[in-house]
C-alpha cells in the first residue's frame, strides 16, 4: 500500500512539474514506459491508462509551451518516421488479422516517442536527466532480482524480477539485453554524473548498480547473454584508455562468474556449441529458414505477429517424438523485423541501426578536439556498447520494437542536436547571399520566415 | 524485501534527480560552446546561416 502511494506521489509529481517544465513529463513517460509503476501498484496507478496520460501531457506541454532549440533534421529521424508508418501499413494487410494491432499499439507509440525525444532533450542536464532516468527506472528491476541472483542463484524460466509472466521485463531474454545494454550507461554516469553530488561513494554505487545488472543477466539462464557479455567486454576494451587494468577487471568478472554459476548454468551454456543437440536452439533454425521462405513469398512482410502462421517440422530429440510446430516465434531480432516488416522494413532498420553506430562514432570523434565535450566522447561510446550489446544479443531473442532499443536510437539523436547547437555557437556568422542582398526587416515583419522570428525571440529572451 | 526496496530507492532517487536537473537547466546555459583544440576543423569550417 505504501509502495503503491509512493508511486502515486511520484507520478502526480512528475505531472504537475510538467506543467511548468515541459521535459519532466518525456522523463516521466521513460519512467511509465521502463519502470512500469502500473505493474507493481495495488492502488488507482493499476487502473488508470498512466502512459497514455504521461504521453499526453509530454506532447502536449512541449507543443505550448517548449519548442526551442528543435535538432536539426537527420536521416535517422526521417527514417524513423517512416518506419512508423511502414509498420502501420503492413499491420493494415497482416496476414495475422486483427491480433496484429495489438502489437503496432505499443510499437507505434515507441517508434514515434523515440522520435520526439529529441525535440524535448536538448541540454546537458536534460540529457543527463533521460541517461539517468531510464538507467533508474530500469534497476528498479534489476537490483531485487541482482541481489536475489547472489544471494541464492537464478535459473531459466524463473521469475525473480518485479514483473510476473512471459512478456516485457518478465522475459528472460529482454531482461538480460536491457540488463547488459545499460552496463556502459551505468560506468559512464559514474565518472561524468553532474546531477548526483560529486560524493567519493557515488562511483562505487554506479558500479554496484553495473555488478548487479551484470549478476541478473547471467542470472537469467539465457545464452543471447552470455554472447551479450563477450561482446560488451570486447568493446569495452577497445575503447578503454587504461586497456592492461580493464583487462584484468574483465578477466576477474569472468572467472568470478564462472567460478560461482553452478553446473545447470554451464550446461545451459554449452549447448551453444552445438546447436542440433539441442531441440530449442535448432528450432530457431528452423523458424529462420521458414521466415527467409516466407518473405520469398511476402517481401512487403506480413505485419505484426505474422508468426502465427508458421509450420516447422522438427525432427526427433532424446524422448520428444518428430512433430510439426505450429506459430513458433522468430526467437531473432532481425528475423522478426525481416518476417513483419519485410524487405523495405529490414532496410530501414538496418539504416537507422547503421546511421546510428556511424553517426555515434563520428559525434565521438569530433568532441574528443575539446576537452570540455569528454561527457560527450564518454556517452557515445557507452551507448555504442549498449547497442553492440543488442544487435548481438538481439540476434537471438525477438526484442526489435522494444523500447530499449529505441532509448539508445534517441540518445544519439539528442546527442548530435547538442553538438550541432554547440558548433553553432562558436562558428562566426556568416550571412548567406540572399539575406545579406536582401533589405534589413524587422522581426515583426510579414517577409520574415517563421523559423527566423522565433529564432529572434529566443534571441531576445535568452541572455 | 528486495523487491519493496528496489522499487522505493529507485522511484526516491528518480524523483530527487528530476527534480535537481529542473534546478540546474534553469541556471546553466543550455549549450556548451565547441572549441576544437586544432582550431576550426568542421565541416565547411563556417556554418552559413543568417545573423544571430
């Protein structure tokens, strides 16, 4: 009952704040969206729609009240919003009928949420703010069923985390991805954080949050992190500039975790090696090879859950019989955007994934000239690690229009707005051939676009 | 246990954060000014716009 009140005070908090500061009501849906207070409310927050409203007051603050500084438009946003609005087409013709728009409900709303961050983060401490709100909202998951991992060792299948079922958080291999996707995220706020005081203890509490994230992914029994982890220790690596010291760390960490996993952990994990001998990872070849002959025949996808209309043979394994599946999920990222979405849908992904990782090294690249812009090199180069974590762990769990990923599309977004308006401010102003042609107009003039009257009266406010 | 404490300290500390970037956004300038160490290595290295 308390906890639930709590939720309540927070929640209403975060709504009437927005009211004057537009921002914390985006910070509040990344709370609704992550979090999920709903979930774990017995009272009113359980029966009330709280991301719809959140969502609400998030648009509808920033539309009155907050539309400065926009990021200027890039390929990635574009693309986005096409991708909304492909997967809007295809859920129109699904060949899993009406079900599908179960699906396109929550997706559509990350696609197009994920696009709108931009506009509203635009600062430092705003950016910050998102960074340390997700990474938050997500331990609130990961630090109960972390700390139950040590205390008492985890399984496949078990549910340890806040949320109950199959679905969302409560799925193993989306839990382990966000888990290990927010690793780079959590060491990066502890040697830049500006919110939280400059306390000798906040580093460590950073990295106890990581440990913990760490302690639920392999807690989850799912193979994708085992994976996930090789390639988080490899990429921190190459972007570390202490490499002989995180070396050792990761050397540690990984004999440490194979040292407590018990023999259940081990053999789970061996089965990667040989895929036929396990009946539930050869399926997965064999859902892959169904969908490859199902875009063959549907290459505009089939829409949202078109999965359901899958039939696989398999084959024999130890005591269960040669049967027929029916409606097994694509178990793969791609492979689910490839089946849903189809040739067209795949390209944008993969487009948006590309231009994301590429647009990440680049903004890391330039802020290195500046030693002031080092919280930038730091926050791309996290948020390249939490995405190499997914498109590696994703490969093998279908987690595509998750919000976690979207998250860290929209970072980068808000990370390339922040350097663009940097620039900005130190490049001398040159004005362009027409404007200098052109007569001098006042600001109240009807010849004036409406981009430059704004831009003038942001001028004039902001000293 | 775990869980009630998982959900308060972080709904606490969420809020407390929140609640401290609205104090620092509103006096803090919203954007650094880049300096590159090796002068103006941009793109174009002037940035053609109207005058601000």
């Amino acid at each position: 009952m308390l906890r639930s009140l709590l939720m309540l005070v927070v929640y209403l908090s975060f709504l009437g704040v927005s009211m004057a500061v537009p921002y914390a009501a985006t910070l509040g849906y990344v709370w609704v969206d992550i979090f999920q207070p709903q979930s774990a409310a017995y009272v009113l927050l359980n029966t009330l729609p709280v991301a719809m409203i959140m969502g609400g007051a998030a648009f509808g603050t920033y539309i009155l009240m907050d539309r400065r500084s926009p990021p200027p438009m890039t390929l990635i946003l574009v693309l986005q919003l096409m991708f909304a609005a492909w997967i809007t087409l295809t859920t129109i013709y699904a060949v899993a009928g009406p079900v599908a728009w179960d699906k396109w409900n929550w997706a559509f709303k990350t696609l197009v949420f994920s696009a709108f961050v931009p506009f509203v983060i635009r600062s430092r401490v705003q950016i910050e703010a998102l960074v340390q709100v997700y990474t938050l909202s997500l331990a609130a998951n990961f630090i109960p069923f972390g700390a139950k991992v040590l205390l008492s060792g985890g399984g496949y299948g078990i549910g340890l985390g806040l949320q109950s079922g199959n679905s969302g958080l409560a799925e193993g291999g989306l839990l382990s991805t966000a888990c290990l996707m927010v690793v780079p995220w959590l060491l990066h706020l502890a040697n830049h954080t500006r919110l939280v005081p400059k306390w000798k203890v906040v580093p460590f509490a950073y990295w106890g949050l990581a440990g913990l994230a760490i302690a639920t992914a392999v807690g989850t029994y799912e193979r994708s992190a085992l994976i996930g982890m090789g390639v988080l220790a490899v990429h921190s690596w190459l972007r570390a500039k202490k490499k002989m010291l995180l070396g050792v760390v990761i050397v540690c960490v990984g004999l440490g975790i194979a040292y407590k996993a018990s023999s259940g952990y081990a053999a789970r994990m061996s089965t990667i090696e040989d895929y036929s001998s396990e009946g539930s990872a050869y399926v997965r070849i064999l859902i892959w090879k169904w969908t490859l002959g199902f875009v063959a025949s549907h290459p505009a996808g089939g829409g949202f859950q078109a999965y359901v209309t899958s039939v696989i043979d398999v084959p024999q394994f130890g005591a269960s019989p040669a049967h027929e599946e029916f409606g097994r999920a694509y178990h793969s990222s791609y492979f689910e955007v490839l089946g849903e979405q189809g040739i067209p849908g795949m390209a944008m992904f993969l487009g948006i994934a590309g231009l994301v990782l590429f647009r990440l090294r680049r903004i890391a690249r330039e802020a290195k000239q500046d030693p002031e812009f080092a919280w930038v090199v730091s926050l791309a180069n996290a948020t390249e690690g939490g995405l190499a974590v997914f498109f590696s762990s994703g490969a093998f769990v279908s987690i595509s229009f998750q919000p976690m990923l979207w998250y860290f599309v929209a970072v980068p977004v808000c990370l390339n707005a922040y350097m663009w308006h940097a620039r900005r401010q130190a490049a001398p102003v040159v004005p362009r051939w027409r404007s200098a042609a052109a007569p001098q107009i006042d600001d109240s003039s009807p010849l004036m676009s409406w981009r430059d009257r704004r831009d003038a009266t942001v001028r004039r406010t902001i000293p | 246990m775990l869980d009630l404490f998982g959900i308060s300290f972080t709904t606490i500390v969420v809020f407390l954060l929140v609640m401290r970037s609205i104090g620092m956004d509103r006096v803090e300038p919203w954007f650094q000014t880049f300096k590159p160490r090796d002068g103006a290595k941009q793109s174009g290295s002037k940035i053609w716009q109207r005058g601000r």
